[in-house]
C-alpha cells in the first residue's frame, strides 16, 4: 500500500522552506524563486520591522544552492549598505 502511495501522491513536492538565520542583527530568510527549471536568488532581509527585498538576476539549476547565495548575497548587502538597505 505504501508503494502505490509514493506512486501516486503527485508530482515533485516544492523543496521545503528555507530556514532563517541570524546575520549581524538582521534576519535573512532566503526565497529564491522558481524560473522555469532554475532558481532565481532572493531573500528577505528584516530588522526593527523594517523589511527589504532582495531579488537578483542570477540564476542557479539546485535549489539549496540558490538558497545558500540568497544568504551570501543577503549578507554582502548588509556589509555594504548597513541599514542603507531600508531607504
């Protein structure tokens, strides 16, 4: 029963939400979004209640990879702009 369960439970499941992490204050939660068979790098960057964001033209084929630049990219942001990010 399990097997025809697997079987035809439906389509590949939506890779589960990435999780947020800490940088510097601010909290990063990555969304890469999906753009046809690539990842696009996006995240979230908030703090105080202020919300930014991010999204960049750069694409990715794996999904935690994508995720792991959205943070990348999301931390080098906060280096550089600092709450500039929120203007």
């Amino acid at each position: 029963m399990n097997l025809l369960k697997k079987l035809f439970s439906g389509g590949p499941k939506e890779p589960p939400a990435p999780a947020s992490v800490d940088y510097q204050g601010y909290k990063i939660t990555p969304a890469p979004e999906k753009t046809g068979a690539e990842y696009r790098i996006g995240a979230m960057i908030e703090k105080d209640g202020k919300t930014h964001h991010l999204i960049r033209a750069d694409t990715l084929r794996d999904a935690d990879a994508a995720s792991d630049a959205s943070i990348a990219k999301a931390q080098q942001m906060i280096d550089h702009l600092g709450d500039r990010l929120f203007n």
